[in-house]
C-alpha cells in the first residue's frame, strides 16, 4: 500500500461511555441546537454542519485502507495492549517518514477549544480558561494521524463489532441518507453487529413513526437520548428545547420502532431551587418513558457556559452533593417500572447501578450509607470517591493534584482526618475541575 496516499478520518471524540471502544464516524459535525446551557462541548466557535454522503464514503474508505495497515502491519490484534501500541507507534512512525519522503506536509489540525475566547468573544482567565483548555484536549474537530490509527487499535481489540454514527442528533438526518450512509460501513467493515446514535428527544417528537421504523429496518440498535430533567421549569431555565412531555412521546415512539432508548438524565440540573422538583419530576417521566437504560450524569458547571453565567449573576445555585445524593434517592424510589439504572459517569459521586425493582433496596442502601455520614466523613468519602474517579479516567494523578495532595499522604494511604473541611473541599473541587462527565 502506498503510505504517502494514508489520511486520517474524522472520528466522534464525544459518544457515550458504552461506545467508547466503537468504530465511530461523522454523518454531521458538532451540535444543530447548541443552545443547552450546561453543556460545553459545542461552545468554542465550531459549527453545525451536515456531511455529504461523498464526504462520509471518503472517511469510510480512509478508516478501511488504515485499517488494513494495522491488519498486515500487526496481525496480532487483539494480543496484549502494550505491544499492539508499540506496533502502531511504529506504524504511524513509518506513514509519517513516507509522506515526508514525498514532500507531503502533515496538515495543522486545529484543536477545538484551542483559543482562550468564548463564543460571546469574552476572554476567559486564571482557573477558568486552565479548565476549559483541559476540556479542550478531549475533544479535536479535526482529527489526526495518531487520533485514526489508536482509534480503529482500540475497536480492534475490543472485539471490532460495534459502530457509533456522530454527532449530535442522527434524528436530524433523512433515513434515506442514514440508510445509505449505514450500508456502506457494513459493507467495509461486516464485523459490525450494532449501530447507534445520539439524538434529541425533539427530532424523534417530529417523526413519524414510519420514519423512525425506516432507522431501524437501515440497522439502528440503540439511540441515547439526552432527557436531563422531567421538570419543564427546569428544562425551559437550562434551554433544552424540550418538555417532560416530549420525552415521553420520544422514548414511546423509538421503542415501538424497535429501537432501545437509553436516555441520560443530570442529578443536579435542578440547583438548590428546583432539586425537590427536578428528582420527582424527573421519575415520574422516566416511569412514563420506560427507557432501557438510565445513565446518570451529575451536574458539572463549565466556564463558558449559559449555566456559568447564571451563577455568577445569581440566578442559579449549585446544589451540595448531599442534595444530588438525595436527589438519586427519590429517583430509586419513585421509579415504578423495569428499567436499568447505570452510573457510569465520572461526574457521579456514588455508584449507584442496578436493575429496578429488584435492586431497588441495594442501591437505596449504597445512598444511605452516605447519608448517615457525618459533615466531614461525607467530605473524605467524596475525596477517596474522586480520586479513585479520576484516575480510572486518567491513569494516574497530574502534578497539581498531587502537590495538593502531598501534606496528606502517609505511606500509600492519603489521611485527610487531620484537615479542616475547608481544605478537604478545595482538594475535591481541584479534583472534579478536571473529570470529564
């Protein structure tokens, strides 16, 4: 294969957590709301764009050709992590001295959320802009070399047989293209036995039920939906676009189309004012919706943010964590029909997953044993809790946590009980100021 003709090929850097070893591609590019105002991930400039079926065909036949390098170059996949990677720095290694070779220039890809400036053009500093320029390394709108080839070693070797197809709402596109865009993956790559998407709850609202069928019978599995709050007083502050109503309606209608909704609702979106109402409303739509999957995402406020704003202005009120616990709880409690509840989030304090009913009385006991807690237990058991969060993220801890955390450590145990709760909740506010919901 001629190496100086290779070219990376644009991959979805935000899918939810079940997809993260999925084959991803682009059918359009960032988000046709962008108008959540806790959400960060579109904020920095980029826009909403459809991609034309030539232009997702060219990525499909990128991913295949490089795929095919690392098929002959490491025909070992899946063998032990450490070795394919070595085999695919080497890979990426030899491509990039070819093209060199050949007088081809690696193109600057632009990292998103690269500039300092918010949408709004204020420039961010201190803390703030150190925050947003962390996110920012998660997520490329322009991929590179490196991104592709680690991309398609990871589905490899988790088993290379799922796709996720980006970005935000696949419910925007027509089925036709979604149809043709979909046959065309599998017949690249015949491995993939699941497909799914994201999309909003307003889009499914708008189809008809033969549209979405047509999703399904192209060979859609599962679509995640992005619910927050059943409470439309919430949903209209945080400008979602949708109401409790429309996410019932949403989740009814992929459901009879045969298509598993999971959906993801945010403890917390509520703050202090709402946090009652948020949980109770947000269980009675759940009920209603009976979603497959319920994946819990806890309330992370992001500088640059619709919701950043409104706290500085105070309009909003970030609740306390013990708030988002007990908001989880009436949650467990209030749901009456047979869904699974995940937390697989980073941003979530406790682990609370399992099926309802039948789990029901052991995640309530998970809630509880942190409830009783006194003040600064619930503070040390949210530091230990962070920690271990982030580095199952990461891998380890960065040089700025560490230091904070230097005048607690006692062999390899940190031991925070001689700490004021002042100094515990700056160490854990350092420590989710960098973890990615």
């Amino acid at each position: 294969m001629d190496l100086t003709k290779i070219e990376p090929f644009e991959i979805c850097s935000i899918r939810p957590p079940t997809e993260n070893f999925s084959l991803t591609f682009r059918l359009t590019r960032n988000c046709g709301w962008n108008r959540c105002m806790f959400c960060p991930v579109y904020k920095e400039g980029v826009k909403f764009s459809r991609r034309s079926i030539e232009e997702v065909r060219q990525d499909v036949d990128r991913a295949k050709e490089l795929d095919g390098l690392l098929a002959h170059y490491i025909p070992s996949i899946p063998s032990s992590g450490d070795s394919d990677y070595r085999e695919a720095e080497l890979l990426i290694g030899e491509i990039k001295v070819a093209q060199a070779k050949a007088g081809k220039k690696e193109p600057a890809h632009r990292k998103r959320g690269s500039k300092t400036e918010t949408k709004r053009g204020a420039v961010r500093t201190g803390e703030e802009d150190k925050r947003s320029s962390w996110f920012s390394t998660w997520f490329k709108d322009e991929p590179t070399l490196e991104d592709s080839v680690y991309h398609l070693l990871a589905w490899r070797m988790n088993g290379a047989q799922t796709c996720f197809l980006g970005d935000s709402d696949a419910l925007f596109l027509s089925s036709d293209f979604f149809a043709e865009a979909i046959s065309y993956i599998k017949e690249m790559f015949p491995t993939l036995n699941r497909f799914t998407v994201y999309g909003r709850t307003q889009s499914a609202v708008k189809r008809e039920q033969e549209e979405i069928k047509a999703f399904r019978k192209a060979g859609l599995d599962r679509i995640h939906f992005g619910v927050e709050s059943g409470n439309d007083t919430v949903l209209k502050f945080m400008k979602k676009g949708a109401s409790g109503a429309e996410h019932v309606v949403a989740c009814q209608k992929t459901r009879e189309a045969g298509i598993s909704p999971s959906v993801y609702i945010m403890p917390g979106l509520g703050g202090a004012q709402w946090s009652t109402e948020h949980a109770v409303d947000t269980a009675r739509v759940l009920t209603e919706a009976r979603p497959d999957y319920v994946r819990l995402r806890s309330l992370e406020i992001f500088p640059g943010t619709g919701l950043a704003e409104a706290v500085a202005k105070g309009e909003f009120m970030e609740a306390s964590e013990e708030q988002v616990v007990r908001e989880i709880r009436i949650l467990v409690e209030n749901i009456k029909t047979d869904m699974v509840i995940v937390s697989d989030s980073a941003s979530n304090l406790l682990d609370v997953s399992g099926r309802l009913p039948e789990d029901r009385a052991k995640m309530l006991k998970v809630i509880d044993e942190y409830l009783v807690l006194s003040p600064k237990g619930k503070l040390a058991f949210s530091l230990s809790s962070r920690l271990r969060s982030f580095i199952g993220q990461y891998g380890g801890l960065t040089q700025d946590i560490m230091a904070a955390l230097q005048p607690y450590i006692q062999g390899d145990q940190v031991n925070v009980s001689g700490a004021s709760e002042e100094e515990i909740g700056t160490i854990i506010r350092l420590i989710r100021s960098k973890l990615m919901p």
